[in-house]
C-alpha cells in the first residue's frame, strides 16, 4: 500500500496542472437530486472508508428522503480514494458513466465484503465476486482499466485538496463551503435548512 501511496502521489503531481473542469470531462457525475436545487451538497468519499459507508447508511436515507427527493438539495459524490482498492473501486462505480449512483451506493452498503482482504488482487477477486450476481454485465477489467475514468477520479481529488482543503474522508461541502461539524443528520440539516 505504501507503494501504491507514492504513486498516487507522483500521479497527482503529474495530473495537477491538468484539472478537468466539470463541464469539459466525458465522464458524467454521480449526481441525485434537483440540478437546480439551492443547496448542493458534495461529498468527498473514498470506497474502502469505513466512516462514508456510515455516511450511506446512517445518513445519506434521511438526506435523500426529507431534502434531495423533495427537490431542495443536490448532491455530488466525489471520489478521494486513500488506497488501491478505492481507486478500483470507483472506477466501478463510474464505469457505466451514466451518473448514476446506484453501483456506488451498492459498493458502500456492501463493503465489509470486499474490504477485508490484505492484498488488493484479494480484493480485487472479491469486489469482481460481489458484482458478478448483482451486475452481470458489468466488465471488471475493462472498467478498472479505463485510464480516462481513471484520470476523472484523480481530478475529483485533485480538485477537493485545492479547492476545498480535503484531507480526510468523508469531507462535505454545502454550497461551496466545507462542512465543518459533527457529521450527523441534525448538523446537516439545521445548516441545509438555513440555505433554503
């Protein structure tokens, strides 16, 4: 893993002048909610944090159900992978590049699945395992292979160091300001509802 660390490192440096703007990338957000929503919330996660799966499952179902279905919020997934595995990981999760969210949220919500393993070709067998069933179609080595879904992901982490100060996992942003509290449902929301 450390060596993966340094190569993400001369990555980044080597990526850094080269920041895709989001309109400019062929690779399309994972995005939910009203695009002209007042409030757009974007969440910096890594796939192997263990903190943003209880993001998904302890917070993300009451944010979706009270602000984002009811058109009030948008929310943006934005990919900070700390390792080899979460770099994979979201390679997965953008490699239908529909912006949909359903393979991140199934990923998170089945991590302990495809996390426990030392090496990442371990892991890398169980995550292909776990998608097998549930997303037949979907080409593993074609996805984690894809150097351009690859360079949109660096970019998301590239953009929230510079931009946004990111250095952990997860990191929220509210309208374009970090997210600076306790991260639980009722800090969220009594910040959202001022916004509104």
């Amino acid at each position: 893993m450390k060596k993966f660390f340094l190569s993400l490192f001369v990555l980044l440096i080597t990526f850094n002048t080269n920041v895709i703007a989001d309109n400019s990338s062929p690779i399309k957000r994972i995005v939910e909610g009203n695009k002209n929503a007042k409030v757009t919330i974007i969440t910096f996660e890594s796939l192997t944090c263990s903190h943003c799966a209880d993001f998904h499952k302890d917070i993300y179902p009451e944010l979706k159900k009270e602000f984002i279905d009811s058109g009030l919020v948008k929310i943006e997934f934005r990919h900070f992978p700390l390792d080899m595995a979460a770099l994979n990981a979201s390679k997965i999760s953008q490699c239908t590049n529909n912006g949909d969210s359903k393979i991140l949220h199934f990923l998170f919500s089945n991590q302990e699945k495809w996390v426990k393993s030392q090496t990442i070709d371990q892991i890398n067998i169980d995550l292909k395992t776990l998608l097998k069933d549930e997303y037949p179609s979907l080409d593993f080595e074609k996805c984690i292979n894809n150097k351009i879904v690859e360079e949109h992901i660096l970019n998301d982490r590239i953009e929230g160091v510079k931009k946004f100060k990111v250095n952990a996992t997860p990191t929220i942003i509210i309208n374009n300001k970090k997210f600076d509290k306790p991260l639980n449902f009722k800090n969220l929301k009594e910040i959202i509802e001022k916004l509104i």
